[in-house]
C-alpha cells in the first residue's frame, strides 16, 4: 500500500477513531468539537493515541464538573 493509500485509508476512518473513542471513554461529544477532531486527524494526520487522549480530557473534565 502507497503512503497515499494509507493517508486515504486513515482520512476514511477519521469519524470511526472519534467515535470509539468517545465510547471508550463513556462520553457524547459535542458535535462540533468530534467534527474538530476527526478534522485533525483527516488533515493533520493526528493518531489515534492522540485523539483519544484529547476526548479522554473532555471526559475528565466533564466529569470533574459533574456533567457526566
């Protein structure tokens, strides 16, 4: 597979990475914040360790403010 497959084969699933997760970490994101998110993994190739460090802090931080 060429880097440019992969790069479209990442892009591809860029809602699928948010998605779990948010599942994983028991939180529904805001629309515009997982739009933002699937966003930088589509354009700036951020992994999926990445993004779901990032939507491990909302949930933390929604849960430190009682929201969840």
């Amino acid at each position: 597979m060429t880097r440019e497959e992969q790069q479209n084969e990442w892009s591809a699933r860029a809602e699928e990475i948010v998605a779990e997760a948010a599942r994983q970490s028991g939180v529904a994101m805001p629309p515009l914040l997982a739009d933002a998110l699937a966003q930088a993994v589509r354009i700036h190739w951020l992994s999926q360790p990445g993004v779901f460090e990032l939507v491990k802090a909302y949930a933390d931080t929604e849960r430190q403010a009682g929201r969840l």
